[in-house]
C-alpha cells in the first residue's frame, strides 16, 4: 500500500537505498545451508551440486567427495535424479536509527547432467526503532495460503483476515553470520545465530518472558524451538533445565527430553539430580522407560480385566442358566459352521479376535439376544445376533464391524434353521 505517514515514507526512501545481496545471500546459503547431497544406487552417484556422475566405490559411510566438482556430499541410497530444497534466510543490518531485519527465500533446483539453479527474492523487511516503533515492507500475501506476490511496499503490521497470518513476519532458518545487531538486542542474547524464534517473536517475548531470556543468552536453541509448542512443559520443568545449563548437557530431541521427563515424573525419580536430567543416551534413557511403563500399564490392564471378569461372574451363571438350552445348536451348510457362545470367555474371545464390541457392550446381558459365532474350521468369520422375540436376526459383524464375503450365505443359513432355535424355547 502507498506510504501514508512521515516514518513510512522515510522507511520507503531508506529501503530503496539498500544494496542489492541477493547475490551474496545465495552464495552463502549454498555453502553454509543448503544440504549436498548425491543419490546412488548399486552402480553410480549422482552429484546433485555439478550433475555428474561418478563410482560408489568413493562412498563411505554414506559420505563421498564428487571427484568433479570436489564437494562434500551426503549420500542417499535413491533413483532420483532431481532434487528441490527451500529455506528462508536473513540478513540483520542497521540503517540509521532503524535495525533491519531483511528475510528471503531461496528455492534450489537441482537435476542429473545440468548446474543447479537457484531462485532468490526478498520477502519481507522489518523497521524497527528504538522506541518500538517499526514498520513493514513486504511482497503481498496470496489468501489461504503462505505465498507472497506483488511488489516490496509498505504492509499493515497485523492483519485482521482469518485467512492471514496475524503478523507480517517470516521465521529464518538461518542468518547470515555478518548480520549487525544493535547492543540492546545483543544484550538480549540475540545474534546470527539465533533460531527457534523470528527476531520479532523474540525481541517481543524476551522482556516479559525471564525464561526465554535465560535460554537466549546460553544459547539452548534446542528448547527455543518449543517454546511456544511446549512453554507449559518449560515452565514445569524449568529446575531441570537449569541443571541442564550448569552442566552443559545439550538436549538433541527437546520433545523426547520432555517426555522422558513425563515418565521420571512418573515413577517419582528425582528431576533435581544430573543422573536422571542428563542422560548419556536420552533415547536409551527414554526407551528403557517406556518400556516399563508399557510393562505396567499391560499389567494394570490384566488387572482390571481380572477384576472386571469376577464382577461378571454373577452374570456368567445367569448367561448359562439362561441360554444353555442353545449350546448344542450346531448350524452348518457343510462348509460354514454356526455355533452359539457359551461363556463369558467366548465373548471375550471373540470379541479380542474380531476387533469389535460383543464383549466390551455386554452382549451377554440381553436376555432377548442369542449371540451366535460363524466359523470356517478355527477361523471366525462373523458374529451374529438373533432377537429370541422376533426371531430375527438383528445384526451379523465380521472383523471391526465390518461384513465378509460370506456374509449373505450366513444370513441364509441362520434364517434357514430359525425353526431349531424356536424349538429351543417352545
């Protein structure tokens, strides 16, 4: 939109004076950003870098020069022959009284034979004062999406759309290591290599936020990144993390470090000692406990059925006294045989193996159903409902609800041989 105020034309002026770094931005992201990789197969590598290829016999440990163009490449066992990467990358500069904060995105293109081909423009730029004033110049969002278009001109600082992002701002992936930062924000303990927040997030967040300063100044990136995700687990577990800052202990997975802090929590095991807080091998760590809480939960679940199968007792005496005239009922078309459950551990059964609800719904309990099981040999194929008033069959469930493909034959069947089921009552 046009420039309406003093500072938004001053900050138009001052923009359109920056240096063209596109050049230089691209060159340092494809050395210092941008993954290298070669994709290989049984008889060659492709270089993604030059194009060319050269023998397996230079991989190792999925690493390899390319002896044409001499880079350091990442192995990866494919047949691609074209690869696409994206990152945003900034660039902190100061321009008068104003800190610059200038975002882009960069999209590489790469294919077997040719040089790689990159795509680079300037997104966004932040103008902020001293005072906290700020302005935004930035390409025009598309709607419903996170596209940009347009031109590089003043935009609303919050826009009020559903379909937008609340904010004209871009998080970086990284920022170019010669970024200049004025001291009040290099006091916060932000600089180049700052990531898990944008640098409007945090120079918003920092003071009102004692915590997320503490993690900025030492650097612990590796829970910055969850900040927002898991701020609630920070805050809980913040005693541990100090003890993870005077020990040094770098934390790879933050959302594994908190779960595993979720099962120390739980076998009550102290969050106050490095023993614990700190392990050598946090998957290890975190796998050995899972384990156990899987041992115990099966062994909790066991207990419950136990439990759940003595209460039901009384009802597996009524279901026998009930539906015994029923158990020598034997339907069969000479392949597909029907046959009544018998106890409450048939249900149980059945229901195990056919994933569905006979047991947990307490079929058992109606006393105007007579639930029978279709088999061929061993293997269960539906289960059936009868009504023992109307003398019809209510419903007839295969695996998780579902219907086989023996699922008509077996409504036959049983309708066939309803008369032996009514002579069981009369």
């Amino acid at each position: 939109m046009k420039p309406r105020t003093k500072l938004q034309f001053r900050v138009v002026g001052l923009s359109s004076q920056l240096p063209d770094i596109k050049s230089m931005m691209t060159e340092w992201a494809n050395n210092d950003c941008l993954n290298h990789i070669g994709y290989a197969t049984k008889s060659r590598v492709v270089c993604m870098e030059c194009g060319e290829r050269f023998s397996t016999e230079l991989v190792n440990r999925k690493r390899a020069v390319c002896p044409h163009c001499g880079a350091s490449l990442k192995i990866e066992w494919s047949r691609k022959r074209t690869n696409k990467q994206f990152i945003s990358i900034g660039k902190a500069d100061i321009c008068e009284e104003f800190q610059v904060l200038r975002c882009f995105e960069l999209y590489a293109y790469y294919r077997e034979g040719g040089k790689p081909h990159y795509f680079i423009r300037e997104v966004l730029q932040h103008w902020i004062k001293d005072d906290g004033k700020r302005e935004v110049m930035a390409l025009a969002r598309n709607t419903g999406c996170s596209g940009w278009c347009g031109n590089l001109e003043i935009r609303n600082k919050t826009v009020g759309s559903y379909y937008s992002i609340g904010d004209n701002d871009v998080y970086c992936d990284k920022y170019h290591p010669d970024s200049v930062f004025k001291p009040q924000y290099t006091r916060m303990g932000i600089d180049y290599r700052l990531h898990g927040l944008s640098f409007l997030d945090a120079i918003n967040a920092i003071p009102v936020n004692p915590k997320l300063e503490t993690l900025l100044k030492a650097k612990r990136y590796d829970l910055l990144s969850h900040w927002y995700s898991l701020r609630y687990k920070v805050s809980s577990y913040w005693p541990s993390i100090k003890i993870c800052l005077r020990n040094k202990y770098k934390i790879k997975d933050a959302s594994m470090w908190f779960d595993y802090l979720d099962l120390l929590a739980r076998y009550h095991k102290d969050l106050h000692n490095a023993y614990y807080v700190c392990p050598a091998n946090l998957k290890r760590a975190h796998d050995l406990y899972v384990a156990k809480k899987k041992r115990d939960d099966e062994k909790a679940r066991k207990a419950r059925d136990m439990q759940r199968l003595l209460e039901l007792k009384k009802y597996a005496e009524d279901y026998i006294k009930e539906k015994s005239k029923f158990f020598d009922l034997k339907l069969s078309d000479g392949k597909i045989v029907v046959i009544p459950l018998k106890s409450l551990e048939e249900f149980k059964k059945e229901g195990e193996i056919m994933h569905h609800c006979v047991f947990s719904n307490e079929y058992f309990k109606k006393k105007d159903s007579l639930i029978l099981s279709a088999r061929i040999g061993s293997k269960r194929i539906e289960t059936i409902e009868v009504n023992l008033k109307s003398f019809q069959i209510v419903q007839s469930r295969a695996v998780c609800n579902g219907t086989s493909e023996y699922h008509d034959r077996i409504i036959r069947l049983v309708e066939k041989n309803m008369s032996l089921i009514k002579k069981r009552i009369a």
